[in-house]
C-alpha cells in the first residue's frame, strides 16, 4: 500500500502543550496535505507542503517535509480545546494520477 | 461563499436496493472526487472527475459502483445492490484544479447505512 501512516494513532495532550503528528509515505511524491476532521466541521484542509519545500507554516501549525526519508510531520503549538479532532496526512504520490491517499491519522485529545 | 453540500446527509437502506448520492460542488471548481471513509478508517479514494476528460475510476470497489457528473457541475454517486459493506461515510470534495496545485473542499458527507 502507498498510503501515508500517521504516527501515534492516538494523543492526548493538555490545553497549552504542542502536539506532534508524524506522517511517513512509501514513495516518492509531488506534495503532501493535512486535514483536520471533526464532527462539527467535517474535513478541513490545514496546509500543503510541495515536495520541494522543507518547511511552511500557517498561524500555530508548522509542518516539516523530509522527502529523504519519506516523512512530513505536524506541529500544533499551544494547543486549545477546540483542537481536538483527527488529523490527517495525504499524498499526492508521483504517477498517482491526480488523487490524494490518504493515511489513518491521528486522533488528538486536548484537554482542558 | 457557499460550500461543498451533498444529499441525504443520512440513508438508510435495504441489503440489495440501490442508492444515488449527490454532490454540489464549488461553483467553477473543476475537480470533483469521491471518497468513501469507514468507521475510524481514513479515507478511500473512489473516483475523480477533471472537467472534460475521461474520469480516473481507478478506486471504485466493485461494477456495482458508478458516478457521474453532469455538465461539469453536479455529480451523482450510484451503488446498485448495496451490501452491508457499503456502510460508510461517502464524502465529496472539489478543487479549482489538480491536486497538485489546490487544496480540496470536501462536503459534510452522506452517511450510508445498508441494513
């Protein structure tokens, strides 16, 4: 399967701590997204990182990218409660032809 | 502006009947993609449609399964013979392009229930 593993499975944090999501792939991609999903918004897109950049940024998410070693990771700083929901890595893989494979993700629990 | 909707947010039907789900997507977005997301599962790719050409059926499960979409706008997802595996989550999505370039918007979802 070519499809992005998140890693942990599960986190639970407390209100104000960072929270770190791995995302490791099997093949070469052209970009890599992440996408928060709860019940009250459904999917959200949060950040795309092309395969030639290292790092990008939004607000209090920084997202990595290390295409040597297949893998992206997420970084929510000082977490709030309404972050709590599953967040999600997808692939655009390299002759994928235009479709997203998405991985498992990571159920976040923030706690107040 | 407005969103992605799709319709029935819920459904309920019988092992053996069929069911049409529907998508509307974002005005002038001309990439339309169906997923299908089980109970704590990610998501799986079902198809996607790039304006004019030819649809990437490439993640349909089975021939039961088809989709249309109908002057580069509305899409309609059809299982025939529905099976209890087909119980899932059915989310649409639509983007101004690629996936390369854009970001997905993706719909709140039909939930299916096959009884």
């Amino acid at each position: 399967s070519q499809q992005g593993e998140e890693d942990p499975q599960a986190l639970s944090i407390q209100e104000g701590e960072n929270a770190t999501m791995n995302c490791s792939y099997k093949t070469s991609i052209n970009n890599l997204q992440w996408y928060r999903q709860n019940s009250g918004r459904g999917l959200v897109h949060l950040i795309l990182i092309r395969s030639n950049e290292r790092e990008k940024h939004s607000g209090r998410l920084r997202v990595t990218l290390d295409t040597s070693k297949k893998s992206s990771s997420l970084l929510i700083t000082a977490s709030r409660a309404a972050d709590t929901a599953s967040y999600f890595c997808a692939t655009d893989f390299t002759g994928g032809g235009n479709k997203l494979t998405f991985g498992t993700g990571t159920q976040l629990k923030v706690e107040l | 502006g407005a969103g992605v909707s799709q319709s029935p947010s819920n459904k309920v039907t019988e092992k053996g009947k069929d069911v049409e789900l529907r998508c509307d997507p974002i005005s002038g977005h001309t990439a339309l993609y169906w997923y299908r997301q089980s109970l704590g599962q990610g998501l799986e790719f079902l198809i996607y449609f790039q304006g004019n050409s030819a649809p990437d059926k490439s993640g349909l499960p089975s021939d039961r399964f088809s989709a249309e979409r109908t002057g580069g706008s509305v899409s309609t997802l059809t299982i025939q013979r529905t099976q209890q595996e087909d119980s899932a989550v059915y989310l649409c999505a639509s983007s101004r392009g690629g996936i390369s370039s854009y970001e997905q918007y993706f719909g709140p979802g039909t939930r299916l229930t096959v009884t």
